[in-house]
C-alpha cells in the first residue's frame, strides 16, 4: 500500500477547519444591541441597568483599557429542528492571546442574576424560554488588556495602570447573534478533535495510527461537504469503531480534576479578579446542567468569600453544588499564597482563615493543599500543612525547574521537624490542561513511578485569568474515559484522586525539604515596599494581638473584627503573584496602601490596648512584645524604662572611623565600608583579611524571560562595587556610636547610619536609598572571615541549611536563596548572623581566603529594578535594616531577628506589668497570643522550638484558667504530642526540633 498518510491529514485538516467547523452552527439571527459606557471603575448590576442605553452596533471599537461597557441585547427565541439547539454567541473582539489575557464579559439577567460568562473559546450563552419569546439580557464586558501582550515578549508596557493605559479603544465588537447549533455536527467535530489529538501521539508505524487515520479519512470520504448537517450521522458512524476500542490494561490512569486557577491579581487588579471568580464560577455552575458528571474544584477561600459579598445570588448557587458534591473547595487556605515569604504565623493563618470559611459556610473541610503555581515550596509547609488537619499536596509549578527535574511525582514530602504530607505533582506538566492527546500522552511518559504506581490527576480548564473548562473539554473527557492508544481519563476530585493514590502507592519515595524552584529567584526582592509592607504587618498583627488579649484579659472588649480585616488583607497580598513581586503596578501601589492601613489599624489596637495594660499614670515604660527579654523588659512584659550604664563611642582616625562599646570594636574607613569587626572578649575578627564589608554592589539584571520574576546566574558577571561617598560624618548621640555615610549613584542616593549601641552585641546598619535605576540589582555585601560548608537561613518556624558550594547541579542552581529574619555562618566555636527588617533575597558563596583556607561571603538583595510588568518597579524611597553580630549562635541569631522585627515601644502608665505567659527556654519561642477564633475568650499560645534540637520548657500563664489542651492550628483539641500536664509548678511541654504547638487554656482570668 502506497503510503500518503501525510496527504490524507492534511486533508482531514482542511475538512475540519472549511467545513466541518462552519455548519456546527446552522443559522445565526442578530440581536438588537444598546450600550453605556461606566465612566470608570465597574459598577454593580442595579446601578448599570438603571442607566441610559443608547443605540450600539456590531463593528463599533469600544474600550479603553481597564474600562466597562455594559450592552443590552433584545431578540427572540428561534424555532430549531430536532437535534438543534438555540443558544447566544458573542465575539467581543477577542484575540490569539489566551483566555482571561484579554476582554471577557457577564451576561445578567434582567432580575440580575448571573448566566455565564462570554470568553474566548466558551463564548456561547444558553437560553431561557421558549421559540417565540423574548430575549433580554444584560452583558457587562470587561476591556481587560492584554498587558502579556501573547507572552511574546517583556517589554515596558503603560498598560499595568489605568492613569498611563491610554484612552484608545482596545476592541471591535464583533458578534452579537442568536444562533440555532446542529448538536449532531458539533459531536462530529468532538469525535475528530479527539482522534486527529491520539494521531499525532501515536507511531506513524503502529496498526491503531493507520486505522484511525483511514476511519478518519472514510469520515470525509461520506460527508457531503454541500450537506455537512444531513451527512453528519453517517459521518460519525465512520468513526464510531475506533471511538469504541477501549484502553489497553496497563494504560495510565488519569484523574482529570476541573479546575481554574484564578491568579488573585497578577496582570490585573484585585478588583478585575472579583470579577473573574463570579465569570469562572458562573460558567462552572451552567455546564453543570449540561452535564451531570462534571464536578469542579476551586482554592481560594478569598474568592469564595469575594462571591458572599459581591453576588450572594451566585454564591447560594455554589453553596447548593457543594451541598450535592460537584463544586469541591480545594487547598483550605485563604489565597493560593507564596510559601517562602510568608512567615509562620502568617501560613498558620492563611490555613486558619481558610478553612473556617469552608466549614461555616459549606460544612466541608478541603484536606489537600492546592498550591499549582506558588514560587518553590518551604521546608515548613509539611507540618503547617498537617497541624492544620490537611493530609495531601499538590502542586505543579516544580515543573518549571531550570536545571533539574524532580525525580517523582506522588512521594511522601518531609519537612524541617520531620513530619511528611502525601504530595502528588502532576507529570502532565500544566495547571491549565484542555484534555488534549498531547497533554495526556505526556503526563504517561513522564509518570516516575511506573511500575510502582499508575494514577495521576490532570488540573483541566483554562486559568491564571480564569474561564474553567469548557463543553469541548468535556466532551474530550467523555471519548477518552476507556480509548486504545490514550490514558483513561475518570472526571475526579481532589479527595477522590488522592485516597485512591494513597491506596495505590502504600510506600513512596521520600523528599526531604525544601522543595525549591530553580526559576523565579528574583521573587524574593522584586517591589520591596510590598515586601516591607508584609514583614511589618506581620509583626504589627503579633504586637496587636498580643496586647489586645492582655486588655481583654482585664475586661476590655476584644477586636474581633478588625484583627481578621486586617489579617486578610495580609492573607490576600501574600498571594504568589502579589508579595513576590510580579504584578502590574496598579496591585502593587494599591498593596502599599492596604498595608498602611493594616499598620494604622493594629497601631490604634495597640495603643489602646497598651493603655488598659499599663494603667493610668506617668512613669515612663517600655513595652516588649518580643519573645526574649530586652533592656530590663521581660519576653512580652511591661517594664520600668531604664539608662543603661553601657556606654558606646566612635573616633575618627586617619584611616576612617572605629566605633567601640564593652563588646565590639568596628573599624570604618573613609569610603564608609567595615574593614574590621572584632568580638572583644575574644579578639576574633570577623570581616575576611583584606576584604571590606558593608559593601553596597551593583550588577546589570537583564534576566533571559520573566524580569520581575528572574534573577539569572549571569548577572554575577556585571558588578561595579559602590564605594564613592559624597560625605561621611560622626553623628552625636548620648547612647551609640553612629556613622552617616552618603553615596550618589547614577540618579540614585543612598545613605546609611552605621550604628553601635552601648551594650549591643551587633553592629546596625540603616539604609535609606532613593532608587531611580533600571534593570539593576543592588546587593549588600559581607565577606566574612568563615570557614564553613553551609549557610544557616531562618524559615517559618525554624530554619534551614543550605550548602555554600556549587558540588552538584542542585547546589549550583541554589545560586539566590530566600531566608526571613537571619542568616546565620558558623565553624566550630564562632559563627556570624546578619538579620533584616525587611529583606528575604540573599545569596551566600565561599569564596577564596587571603592567607589560604575559604571565607564566607554574605550578601543580601536590598533592591531591583525590572521593567516588566510594572515599568516603575522599586522606584522612590526604601529603607532597610541589617544587623552583623559576630561570634553568634543560632540562638543569638533566632534573637537579633526579634530584636530588629519587634522593637520596643515607649508608654507610660502606672507601671510594670508581669507578661501574660513566661517560657523557661530560651529554645522554645512564642510566635502567638490571641484570643480564640470561636469567641469563647480562651486564649491561644502558639509556640515553636527554634534551635533545631529537643527542648523541654514549663510555660507558666500569670492569668489562671481551667484546663490547658493541645489543638490543631484551627484551634480544635488533639491528642497531646508535647503538653505534659503530669508536671507540677507549670505547664510542660517537650518539643522535638522544630516542633509547633498550639496550646488552649480555657476559662482564662486575671
């Protein structure tokens, strides 16, 4: 047989694109179109009905970016034949760019009810009513850009901000039609989507490519390409064989999970996504009729919470499919948040807040995390993950690995205390599937654990945007569930998948922590105000809480509400597009903003909390909602304001400057840079021979893809070291030694206070920079005069080590890491720690020492400047703070990181009051105090060990209460893993390393 196979495809191809495709719909009839423009930002249903229509058409250019035009369509319901079926089409002006990266729309009712959505590639709207009746109907069209612009390229775009968007229209309104579909035409062309998809997987050569290339090649062969309708039967009867042939036995098995991953704002704002969820679920809920096993699954309690208060209607409709299973929330976390950023309390919440919701509203518990897309994944996740009751992970992102590919894809996931979580990472490499042959033919091949295992899941529907699955999707669903030559696909859930891989995979590999991303490194530096914003409101929440449960504890009425206002506005920006750093401008300055108003918020608690605390009176106090004691304050007390008896002073030399209090000697020279750091007690220097630190340096950052995102390993090749300086002068203060250095650097300023405070232990380090460079990072420097293999960065709730060398291709793709608080180098008997406000990017190398041996260069990411997708990324003012304390331990570490998060605060009252609960190790911190989420006025201490070993500590309250148990993160009571109750004097607790506890004393009073 002569072989023209080739030819034959592209004839099947031609048939389906001229003829197949244009007779799906029989016959269209146009609606009569009228239109108002909201002058700016969206308006609600009631407000935009009541408006002034005027006259519209189809052809007419319309929205400026960011802008709505709402249009009212009148018509009638057509007479259809049977196997027809009357539906809307519309075209709003769509592009090749991808659904949800560009306009999309609502279509109301007249009552205001929700019926679907009108997007690319789902653009039909079913009809109410009968042949004959009347259509009107309310579409509310979002001229969203394209601010990816078809991810062709990075380049600076205006269209991030609606100031510099432009007042062009984006658009051409192109179709606004009845249209009457041949439902059996529109399954012709399922059948061959699916099988001209399973071609292309198979082998030219095989017997089942050949005959589903010749039934396809009969197909056109009995179709009349003059009467697609009246052949489409037979058509389809053609194909019918090679649709039945089932899968093999050892086909993979795939769990095909609906699904939208909605970015919570990205390259959009907040605002846009509110109404992305309600176009998304409203699309979920009409297929659903269609179908009755479609089942869908969504994270994000935000969103969920957004539909409460947005469109109540919709949400009633969501609450009655997750009553009858087939609307599944997923993750159990307010937002699908970044995992490396966010500190442990934060995760804590975001699991706390999100699964309340879940269960007030729905009754449902989601017991995965569902975490597709977050930027690398923390060593802590496991034991947050399951101290909140969750038993499974997901995510896909580890895909995008640069360097190395994960060796499995269902294994146990172990974290920093030892705890594992199920976790699958889906081989079908995509959070966004269409259920296509090649994308499941690609999640077999690369399934790791043949053999062992033969289930994965496959996260379908379009998303980052928005929109979910589509019928077409589901119609692929359907031909595929058993098809010779493709996986069998099963309509899943989340839970349904993972007890059935659990079931399946009794013992899987084992990956042990951090599960980090070699791509998106510049996402620990990127927009720093946004960063800044979230470390303050981090800790401001602590202090309010903290203080708040001191005053309620002596009456006062607690902040319930606004304590959770704040904390979810925190909880939404910690989502993996907006704390990292990667939106457009509009959600970044509209980030700052809300983190102003989180700090005026938890300032107002504190200080009348603090008032209630200390009493009415004037002596002069100091308040410490740290952890350890500071300055005479106990860990969390109220004391006394003290003058220390230390003293601290600086003098100029011919070379510089040296600052000395009892226990450091710092030498500055005249570029402002640290030539020498010395522990007096012991006389060992700290800064590497020869080298200077406090060293600001400055490198090109052209990452190859995603700017905002990339920090790429070539931008070591491009450094200047900043060390010109404008003035350096000694600034008078009655307790530190302190040096003021100005720099100029291209348009930028920068100036730093280099401070020694009588009795510190550690040098501080203020900087101010007024940042106006582009395409540049800015690195702090530190070469420190260590010999060591590793490098010791805090995490949530402990902290992890990371090897200093480039040994192996995972070492090497380490190159920029993220740490919270401190960073911590050490060889045996003297170590440094280096601890920030406000940082998290750092890289840390060993480099060659002076004399022989290796030192230990430390450096910190203070800034960036990408171009894309926000042009004025990082520009204007920042302010950092970095302490260096030589001859540290992890414990000194785990304090200087308190100390410069947690200042102590100057009140007055009537004088000092004893901390609401005392911890007899310094190993065992206290990361909470609050008052129970039930408002039962039980008090929640949350605690952790903190210097990766065993510990033992009696906690010992200063109110009395009834019971003390231990709970799980969402406050429910557990067996005791650490709580001994059998200790007399106090309450006992025995932590393995890293351990978190949630204790719950009951019944509390003063």
């Amino acid at each position: 047989m002569h072989d023209n196979s080739e030819l034959v495809q592209a004839r099947i191809r031609r048939f389906e694109a001229e003829r197949l495709l244009p007779a799906v719909y029989a016959r269209s009839i146009a609606l009569e179109l009228a239109a108002w423009a909201a002058p700016g930002e969206p308006v609600p249903f009631r407000d935009a009905v009541a408006q002034d229509y005027e006259p519209f058409s189809v052809g007419t250019r319309w929205g400026r970016a960011w802008s709505t035009l709402w249009v009212r369509v009148s018509g009638t319901v057509p007479e259809v034949a049977p196997g027809q079926h009357a539906e809307l089409v519309f075209d709003l002006g769509f592009v090749a760019a991808e659904p949800g990266f560009q306009c999309e729309g609502t279509v109301y009712r007249p009552d205001g009810t929700i019926v679907k959505a009108v997007e690319p590639r789902n653009a039909h709207v079913p009809l109410d009513g009968a042949p004959g009746d009347p259509i009107e109907l309310y579409l509310e069209a979002a001229a969203n850009p394209d601010v990816a612009d078809g991810f062709r390229n990075f380049r600076p775009t205006p269209l991030g901000e609606w100031d510099t968007a432009g007042d062009e229209p984006l658009y051409v309104f192109r179709r606004a039609d009845v249209v009457v579909r041949d439902v059996t035409v529109w399954e012709l062309v399922q059948d061959v989507a699916v099988l001209r998809g399973l071609l292309g997987e198979l082998s030219p050569s095989s017997p089942r490519h050949a005959e589903i290339l010749r039934a396809l090649e009969r197909m056109v062969d009995v179709s009349d390409p003059e009467d697609i309708a009246g052949t489409a039967q037979d058509a389809r009867a053609a194909l019918a064989d090679v649709l039945a042939r089932p899968a093999s036995g050892s086909a993979h098995s795939v769990h095909a999970v609906g699904h939208a991953h909605i970015d919570s704002a990205w390259l959009w704002p907040v605002r846009e996504t509110q109404r992305k969820v309600a176009r998304t679920f409203s699309n979920v809920l009409s297929l659903q009729e269609e179908d009755a096993e479609f089942s869908f699954a969504a994270s994000s309690a935000q969103q969920y919470a957004w539909m409460k208060r947005f469109q109540p209607e919709l949400f009633e409709r969501i609450r009655t499919a997750v009553a009858a299973g087939r609307f599944h929330p997923a993750g159990g976390m307010w937002v699908e948040s970044d995992t490396n950023m966010p500190g442990g309390e934060a995760l804590v919440r975001q699991f706390l807040r999100g699964k309340l919701f879940f269960l007030e509203e729905f009754g449902v518990e989601p017991l995965d995390v569902w975490l597709p897309d977050s930027f690398g994944y923390s060593a802590a996740l496991p034991q947050i993950a399951r101290a909140a009751g969750s038993r499974w992970m997901l995510t896909q992102k580890m895909s995008w690995n640069e360097t190395n590919v994960m060796p499995h894809h269902t294994f146990q996931w172990e974290g920093t205390d030892g705890t594992r979580i199920f976790t699958h990472f889906p081989p079908v490499d995509t959070y966004n599937a269409e259920l296509t042959g090649a994308e499941l033919a690609r999640a077999e091949r690369q399934y790791a654990e043949k053999g062992a295992a033969n289930t994965s899941l496959v996260p379908f529907g379009y998303g980052d945007g928005g929109g979910g699955p589509n019928r077409e999707m589901l119609a692929a669903a359907s031909r595929l569930r058993s098809l010779e030559g493709s996986p069998t696909v099963l309509l899943s859930s989340p839970r349904h998948f993972f007890e059935m891989a659990e079931a399946e995979y009794r013992e899987p590999p084992v990956w042990i922590g951090e599960m980090y991303l070699e791509f998106h490194r510049g996402t620990y530096t990127s927009q720093a105000r946004t960063k800044r914003g979230n470390r303050r409101s981090e800790h401001a929440l602590r202090e309010a809480e903290l203080w708040a449960t001191a005053a309620a504890l002596r009456g006062a009425a607690y902040p319930y509400e606004e304590l959770q206002e704040a904390w979810e506005t925190v909880l939404l920006q910690q989502f993996h597009d907006i704390l990292p750093g990667s939106s457009i401008g509009w959600v970044h300055r509209e980030a700052e903003r809300r983190y102003a108003e989180v700090i005026a918020s938890t300032e107002r608690i504190i200080a009348g909390s603090l008032a209630i605390v200390a009493g009415s009176g004037d002596s002069e106090l100091v308040a410490n909602p740290g952890p350890y004691a500071r300055e005479g304050a106990a860990a969390m007390g109220i004391a006394a304001a003290q003058r220390s008896g230390a003293s601290a002073g600086v003098t100029r030399t011919t070379d510089g400057f040296v600052l000395e209090n009892e226990h450091l000697t710092v030498s500055i020279d005249d570029a402002g840079l640290v030539t020498s750091l010395v522990v007096r007690a012991t006389g060992r220097q700290a800064i590497a021979a020869g080298e200077r630190g406090n060293l600001l340096q400055l490198h090109r950052d052209t990452p190859t893809q995603w700017d905002a995102w990339d920090i790429d390993e070539h931008y070591r090749r491009h450094v200047v070291d900043v060390t010109d300086v404008v003035s350096i002068d000694i600034v008078p203060h009655a307790s530190a030694a302190i040096v003021c250095v100005v720099r100029e650097l291209g348009g930028s300023r920068i100036t730093q206070a280099l401070t020694l405070a009588a009795g510190g232990h550690a040098l501080d380090i203020d900087t101010t920079v007024d940042w106006h460079e582009r395409q540049k990072l800015l690195k702090l420097a530190f070469p420190l005069d260590v010999h060591t293999e590793r490098a010791t960065s805090e995490i949530q709730f402990g902290h992890v080590h990371r090897p200093t060398h480039a040994n192996t291709s995972w070492d090497m793709a380490r190159f920029e890491t993220v740490a919270h608080r401190w960073v911590h180098v050490g060889e045996p008997g003297f170590g440094v720690s280096i601890a920030n406000d406000s940082t998290y990017g750092h890289d840390i190398t060993r480099v060659p020492r002076a004399g022989g041996g290796t030192a230990t260069t430390v450096r910190l990411s203070l800034l960036r400047a990408p171009l894309y997708p926000d042009p004025e990324a990082d520009q204007g003012e920042h302010t950092f703070r970095v302490s260096v304390r030589p001859g540290a331990s992890i414990a000194d570490a785990v304090q200087e990181g308190y100390r410069l998060n947690l200042p102590l605060r100057a009140v007055k009252g009537a004088g000092p009051v004893a901390p609401l609960i005392e911890v007899s190790s310094d190993a065992v911190v206290i990361e909470a105090v609050k008052l129970a989420e039930d408002r039962s006025g039980d008090v929640i201490v949350r605690l952790y060990e903190a210097h990766g070993g065993r510990a033992s500590a009696t906690v010992t309250p200063s109110f009395s209460f009834d019971t003390v148990i231990e709970t799980d993160l969402i406050e429910r009571e557990i067996p005791a893993t650490a709580l001994d109750l059998s200790s007399a004097g106090g309450t006992r607790v025995d932590l393995r390393a890293f351990q978190l506890v949630t204790l719950r004393f009951t019944a509390p009073r003063l």
